[in-house]
C-alpha cells in the first residue's frame, strides 16, 4: 500500500526489485496507491512503465490501508504474498528470513521487530489493537502481528471468497492460516517524513476490527444490557416487596425520572450499535466492489528467467 511517500516510494522498490534479483527468486511488485496526496502515483506509475514485473494501482479515493492491500491480494498471482510498508521501515534485505520461516510448512508468518521504530501514538495504538485480536481472532498470546509477513497462495484464496466492505488484513489472516509463526527481523526507523497513524487512524481501525469483522462489541452491550436488567429486577422486586409490607411514603418523582432516563438511554445505545451493524450490511450488498481502480499500469509480458528458484509474490 501506498500513501503520501512521494520521497521515499521509489527507493523501497528498487531496494525491493534488488533483493529478488539478488536471490533469483520470481516475483512480481504490486503498488496500490491509496488516494495520495502527493506524487506518490506520478513515482509508481513511471516504475511500473519502465519494468516488467512492477504493477501500479491507482484508486479512486482513499480506502484505507486495509483496503489497499485486500485489492493487492485480488491482484497477486504468486504462490506466496508478502506485504509490507512503504517507508522503508520494513527492509527488503529482511525478506529471506520470512520466506525460510514459511517454507517450514506454515500457512502465515509475521515479522517479529527486535525493537520497533515507532512513535508513542502508534505504540500504544499497537498494544491495544493486539489486545482485541486475542479477544477477537483468537490470538495466540505468543504470536506478534505486524504488517511485514508472508502467507500462501491457500490463505490468498480463502481471503478472497471473504467478501468484506471493511477488511481487516490480520484478522482475515489468521482466521484462515492452520498454522501461523514469527520470525525475528530487523525494523529501520523512518527515514523521511512522519507516520500517517494517527489518533483518529487508530480509532477508526479499532471501529473496522471490532464492528465489521466480529460481533465482539455487540456481546458486550447485550451482556451489559442483561446484567442491567437483572440489576433493574432486583430492585423493583425490592421495592414492591417493601410496599407489601413496610410501606412507601416518598413519592419518589425525582428517582423515577433517573431510572427512566437511564435505562432509556441505554436502550437507545443499544439501537444505536445494532444500526451500525444493519448500516454495514447493506453497505456489503450496495456496493459491488470493496475498492474502486482509477488506473492500472502492467507491462504484459514477466521475462523471468530460467534461474528462479519458485516463485514467491
């Protein structure tokens, strides 16, 4: 995926390109630009013009790095898929050790940083995001997702066949790998620029992570929702047992408009998120498609030679 690395796009590939060749391997690069702001298209579309095996994606608008990267999946044609950033935080050089890693027999394996080049923001961002996927997805306490992993050409398909108007490329992965690993890796801080994680970035993927890919957050409104209720029972039972035999002098205006107001106000919540839900499921049958391409740059032909090994994407 590619997003606002105007400066800094054409030196990831051509480090990138240079790694395959080094090692003989088949491959093919494809660049998803994700609405830049920047020159960033005007880099990859001359980069796919002028070699064989670059692919240059132009979207419409904006999609989301999620997005960007499910259109490569759609995209890609090798027996492996490898994805990773386009700052140069995630080094080409370090690529082998995934591609080893895999040819143990494993379905997916991610990078595992021995110290991560990040920023606070996206840190914690990180630590929370990891903390839902064990809740959500299952995830294996010892298992640490990143960006820089690889998976095969099974878990490409069954990704596709998932048709998701948000999709979340982690989640998607280990739903289905039968078998997921880390490898250690090295982790470059960035070289130009800031990162595009944000705040609200982060907001809006834990939004993508827990409403569209799981029904997680609604479980928990609706155990809430009953242990109000029993709460609520509890006390009414109280106070008509109270009446029957004590009885009641307080007119209790001030209380009932309380328990009104709240409980009323957490049905309203609970409609709310129900909504969301009912909102994303007619965005899945509206819309045909999860992304759309304003231009695509391929050369026809891949000249790839005699001396690869097997051909990884």
């Amino acid at each position: 995926p590619v997003f606002n690395s105007e400066s800094i796009i054409e030196q990831t590939v051509l480090q990138t390109v240079e790694f395959f060749e080094h090692h003989q391997f088949r491959y093919e690069l494809i660049l998803v630009n994700d609405g830049s702001k920047d020159g960033s298209w005007q880099k990859i579309e001359t980069l796919a013009q002028q070699r064989p095996h670059i692919t240059a994606i132009n979207l419409l608008r904006n999609y989301g790095q999620h997005s960007a990267i499910y259109c490569g999946i759609f995209h890609a044609t090798g027996n492996y898929l490898i994805t990773m950033d386009d700052d140069g935080q995630n080094p080409p050089g370090e690529i082998i050790h995934l591609i080893n890693k895999i040819r143990e027999g494993y379905d997916s394996v991610f990078a595992q940083f021995h110290r991560k080049q990040h920023g606070l923001i996206r840190k914690l961002g990180t630590t929370l995001i990891n903390y839902l996927n064990r809740k959500v997805f299952h995830k294996p306490k010892d298992l640490h997702l990143t960006n820089f992993r690889i998976f095969n050409q099974k878990v490409a398909d069954r990704i596709r066949s998932y048709r998701s108007f948000y999709p979340y490329i982690p989640g998607l992965i280990l739903m289905f790998s039968a078998s997921s690993a880390n490898v250690p890796t090295e982790h470059h801080a960035r070289k130009e620029g800031k990162s595009n994680y944000t705040v609200m970035r982060i907001i809006r993927l834990m939004g993508r992570l827990l409403i569209n890919n799981s029904t997680y957050m609604l479980r928990i409104v609706t155990t809430t929702g009953f242990c109000i209720a029993g709460i609520s029972f509890f006390v009414g039972a109280f106070y008509v047992c109270k009446n029957l035999f004590y009885g009641v002098s307080v007119t209790g205006w001030t209380t009932l408009v309380m328990l009104l107001c709240f409980l009323n106000g957490f049905i309203i919540v609970i409609l709310g998120i129900m909504g969301e839900y009912l909102a994303r499921a007619i965005s899945l049958l509206a819309v045909k498609d999860i992304y759309q391409v304003g231009e695509l740059v391929k050369k026809e032909s891949y000249p790839m030679g005699e001396t690869a090994k097997y051909a990884p994407s």
